[in-house]
C-alpha cells in the first residue's frame, strides 16, 4: 500500500472517546475558574450556536447522531450513564437556535 494515500484521506479523531471524562467534574472546575455556563447552545455543546444547526443537518444527511460514537465511547468508560448518553444524542436540536442560526447564514 503507498503510504501517502493514507495521508489525504480526511480523520477525525474524538479524544473523549478514550481519555477518562467525569462531565460533572469538568463543569465544577471550569466553573470555579470563572466560566460561566450559556444558556443559548444546545445540550452537547458549550459555546457555539452553530452545532444545534449541524446537529440537525447532520442527522438529517446521515440519519444518526454526529456525537454518538464519541458519546458511547464515554458511557462504556463509565464518564456516563446508558441513559445520559441516551438523552444526549436523542434529545433533537433545538428548533429556536436552528432557526436563529439558518437565518443568520440567510438559510431561511
């Protein structure tokens, strides 16, 4: 096999997947340094209005959750619950902030 195929062919690589995570522990850290949680993403994101946008297309391209095998990845190392990891890749994308996105990009 000629090694630079492999070097073109796009990876993603989710580092959650296999590092330990506690979510809890996390958000009290981050928390007592002064972050402070928004109230305008949706459940699997922190900062970025764009993912309950993508959430959406990509579910709707691909018919799956785009973070379920990063998700499954921590409830099988225990960073989660079967059931949380559930709500988080079932819980559909918030309509208001899709629709507050797709009209910022001139979508709708």
């Amino acid at each position: 096999m000629d090694v630079r195929c492999l070097l073109v062919q796009p990876v993603n690589v989710h580092p959650f997947a296999f590092r330990p995570y506690d979510e809890g522990a996390i958000k009290a850290h981050i928390l007592s340094l002064g972050w402070k949680e928004t109230e305008d993403t949706d459940p699997n994101s922190t900062n970025c209005l764009l993912n309950a946008f993508a959430n959406q297309v990509h579910l709707e391209r691909w018919g799956f959750h785009p973070y379920a095998w990063e998700i499954a990845g921590i409830v099988r190392s225990g960073g989660l619950s079967r059931e949380e990891g559930l709500a988080k890749v079932s819980e559909p994308p918030n309509p208001v902030l899709v629709s507050r996105v797709k009209e910022r990009l001139g979508l709708s």
